[in-house]
C-alpha cells in the first residue's frame, strides 16, 4: 500500500508541477534543491514541496534561477537571502509553481549563502532554507574557432529553438521566437546572450540548440591532424556550453598532454573523473598521465629538487592514490623541506596503500605493534569532512537550536553538555574545552561541540539540524549517549 502511495504521489506531482519550469534541469550538480512533505506540526500540510536554487554555484554570471513548487496551492511565495535583507515576491500563474530571477549585487562575499523561501497558505507559513555559493572566477580564455563578434571574447552561436521569454540586463523580459539567433556568451542553466539588437540578457539553455557535435567533430580532427592547440580552442568550447561533458574534459585533457600542458591535462582529467569515475577512457588516461608525473617526481626529488618533487607527487596521487612510491617520497620530500607533520601523514597514508611495509614503519620510528596508535592519530585529527564556512545568521540560528533542544529525557542539551564534561572532569580526566564548531556537512547543518583530552585526543558530540523545523538529531555516538542517558 505505502509503495501504490508514492507511486500516486510521484504521478500527482509530476502532472501538477509542468507548467512553468519544464526548461529547469533539477540535476544534484546544478540545482541546489530541498524536497519533501511537510513535517507534523507545521503551519501547512503539503504532500510533497520542492524549494530550489539554480546554479548552485555562481561564478562569472551573477543570476539566480529561485522557485517553489508544490502539489496544494499556496497563497504566496517570497524569498530573502542572508546578504540583503529586502526579499522579492516569486511569481505563479497557478499557485502550484513560484519563480522569480535574482541578480546578485556586486558587493557580495565568495562562499556559501543562503535563500529563505516562505510559503504562505491560508494556515499560516512555512520557511525552506536552500543554500549555493558565489564562486568568482576570471572568465575563460576561450579563442573562437567559429569567429563571433563579441567584446567578451568567448562566444558561440546559437539558434533559439523554441518561444523563450528572456531576461534583458535592464530587467526587462523579451519574447524570442524560434529561428531567432542569438550569441551566447557564458552559461549556467541559463545562458547569457547578445540579441540581434546589440542587447544583452539572459535566456534558458533549453530554448537553444548549440554547436556540439561540429564542435567535437572539428575537435577529433584537429587532434588527428597534430594540430593540438586548434583541438584545444574547440574541445574547450565544448565544455564551456556543457561543463558536465565527461568526453569533452576527455579529449581535452589528451590535447593538453600532446601539446605538452601536462598541468592543464591533468586538471581536465581530474574534472572527467570526478563526473564520472566510472569511465574508462579518462581511467586509463588518468594511469598513463599518472605515470608522465612520476617519472617526472622521481627525477626531481634524485636532484634534491624537493619542492618540485613534492608538487609532481601530488598530482600522481591525485591520478592514482595507490602509487605507494609517490606518497613514501613525498613525504621524504616533505621531511627534507622541515615540514615533519606533513611528511608524517603522507608516510601513514602509504600505510593505507600497504600496511605491512616495514620502510613506512621505520620513517614512522614505529613497529607493527604500533598501528593502533597510529589509527588514534589519524582519529583523533579527523571528523566528517565539510563544505564550507555557513553564514553567520545561519550559524546563529542552528547553534541556538541545538542549545535549546531537549534530550529524550526533557533536559535541554545545553545544559545536559554541561553535565557530561563536569562529570567527566570529576573523575580525574583532563578535558579542554575547545567549543562549538558549526559548518555544513552534505545538505545538513552540522553543530559540534569539541573538546581536547589527554595527549591531545580531541572528541566531539555532534548534532545534525534541520534549520526549516528546528528539528536536532544526534550524529555521533557521544551526542546520542546525552540525547538517551540525560
């Protein structure tokens, strides 16, 4: 019965949420989203409500795609964000799908933000926090292939292929009819564009067609003809329109390796993979690169060039992580520069690659008995890896939650905190308290509160928080011991 439920839910949604963002792409890599039925308690019930930001990463064009969709009508949708206090009302045409466009002012900080949605309906209203970041980058040195006129310099043609209403730099909208041509001229989901009027605006990637293929095509036969750098300009193109085309990082990380960019190579690479690790072209050109490196690596560090060997090393483990060579003397790289901590963690991540190499113990000064305390470093440095720095107002609001929270038992954490490290002091432990860390882990707002025990041992109680229903859960062992016992 609950699986016919979902299905029903999924059909209801997918008819009632059509209209007005069918050119969208709510992909995980370009669409920052928060979906879901409401939660008991709240001010409306919904079956299922989507809140999104699109791109989730703004670089070098500052626009924002903002909407809401719903599956009950709702009587109105506005939008705030952590930099500008003044909001702006998103638009509906059926109270089931809200949007709006959102240029950011100049002004506002790289890093992570966030948009606060509320919906309002006739019970009363509802916030759904959605965060991106603002990440600006220079633009592209990008050499038309295809010569289009364009101040910017990168740009390509493009052929409007459906009815598009634009958005204008002025803020005004225009109506494009298919035919139409138009320059493009960067894109996120949107792409900014230079009208045949000599305007410049913005209009959704959905309503072109681009110059893919004959791009690629003149790409393969540029590298086929040994001209790299003419293979490089289009192949760079092809990514520039479609940064999420796995072939494209491909070919163009091959093109960089013929014309001797090794560096370029291996960051477009790198890109490949992390799109899609499971290709095996980019993992056998990854090895191959891999091996470019290391030679070059193992030469610099015999010519006591350790600062170069260092780099060559580093760029080999990013390729291929099991090159238990390249982490043994990066770290001997390391050692000889006077950096001992650093040489230290490559030489126990060389233990990870071969845990009973008795040259990584002796590096260590330890023995095989001694990998238990070897695991406690690594422990006692490591907790669960974060995005990014929250802005204060939500870093404000989440720690305030988690203090105020109760336990199971009706104590509120803060104080049952208090508790614990009074308790444990009692007892003869030394504890410093280091205090409360609050960042973004995943889609979550983690809070930490960390403390520092003997010989530098640091433990931490952790707490995920819903910052929409001020909902707290425990994370880690520590926090789910005072949220049952306290």
């Amino acid at each position: 019965m609950k699986k016919i439920a979902i299905v029903a839910m999924t059909l209801i949604l997918g008819a009632s949420l059509v209209v007005g963002v069918e050119t969208l792409d709510l992909e995980g890599e370009t669409v920052s989203i928060k979906a879901g039925p409401t939660q008991p308690g709240e001010n409306l019930s919904l079956l299922w409500l989507e809140a999104f930001v699109s791109p989730k990463t703004v670089k070098q064009e500052r626009i924002l795609n903002l909407g809401v969709r719903v599956t009950s009508k709702v009587e109105g949708v506005s939008a705030t964000f952590d930099f500008a206090p003044k909001g702006l009302t998103l638009d509906s045409t059926d109270g089931l799908n809200w949007s709006a466009n959102y240029i950011i002012p100049d002004g506002v900080a790289n890093g992570l933000h966030i948009v606060k949605y509320d919906i309002a309906g006739k019970r009363g209203t509802i916030q759904r926090t959605v965060d991106f970041f603002s990440e600006t980058i220079p633009a592209q040195d990008v050499k038309l292939v295809k010569q289009v006129d364009s101040e910017e310099g990168q740009a390509w043609p493009l052929t409007v292929s459906s009815t598009a209403s634009a958005l204008v730099v002025d803020g005004s909208s225009l109506k494009i009819l298919p035919g139409a041509m138009v320059v493009g001229l960067a894109k996120v989901s949107w792409y900014k564009v230079l009208f045949e009027d000599g305007r410049q605006g913005w209009i959704a990637a959905a309503n072109v067609s681009e110059p893919m293929d004959e791009y690629c095509a003149l790409g393969y036969e540029a590298y086929t003809n040994k001209d790299y750098a003419l293979a490089v300009e289009y192949y760079k193109n092809t990514v520039a329109m479609e940064p999420k085309f796995v072939k494209g990082h491909y070919w163009l990380a091959k093109c960089y390796a013929k014309a001797g960019n090794l560096d370029a190579a291996h960051d477009s690479i790198i890109e490949a993979i992390r799109l899609d690790d499971r290709d095996v072209d980019s993992k056998v050109f990854a090895g191959l690169l891999a091996k470019k490196f290391f030679d070059l690596g193992y030469a610099k560090f015999r010519a006591k060039r350790f600062n170069e060997a260092v780099t060559a090393y580093q760029k080999v483990i990013d390729l291929k992580p099991t090159s238990l060579v390249s982490w043994i003397e990066m770290g001997q790289s390391y050692k000889n520069l006077g950096f001992t901590d650093k040489a230290r963690s490559a030489w126990k991540a060389a233990l990870g690659v071969d845990p009973d190499n008795r040259e990584v113990y002796a590096l260590l000064g330890v023995d095989s008995r001694s990998v238990a305390l070897l695991e406690l470093d690594n422990k006692q440095i490591t907790f669960p890896k974060t995005v990014a720095k929250l802005p204060p107002s939500l870093a404000d609001d989440s720690l305030q939650i988690v203090k105020s929270g109760k336990t199971n038992k009706g104590t509120k954490i803060e104080s049952a905190l208090k508790s614990v490290i009074t308790l444990t002091k009692s007892l003869g432990s030394p504890v410093v308290e280091k205090g409360w860390k609050i960042a973004k882990q995943g889609k979550n707002v983690v809070v930490r509160y960390v403390c520092e025990q003997e010989r530098g041992v640091l433990e931490s109680f952790d707490w995920l928080v819903d910052i929409d229903t001020k909902n707290v859960s425990a994370s880690n062992d520590n926090a789910r011991l005072i949220m049952n016992r306290w």
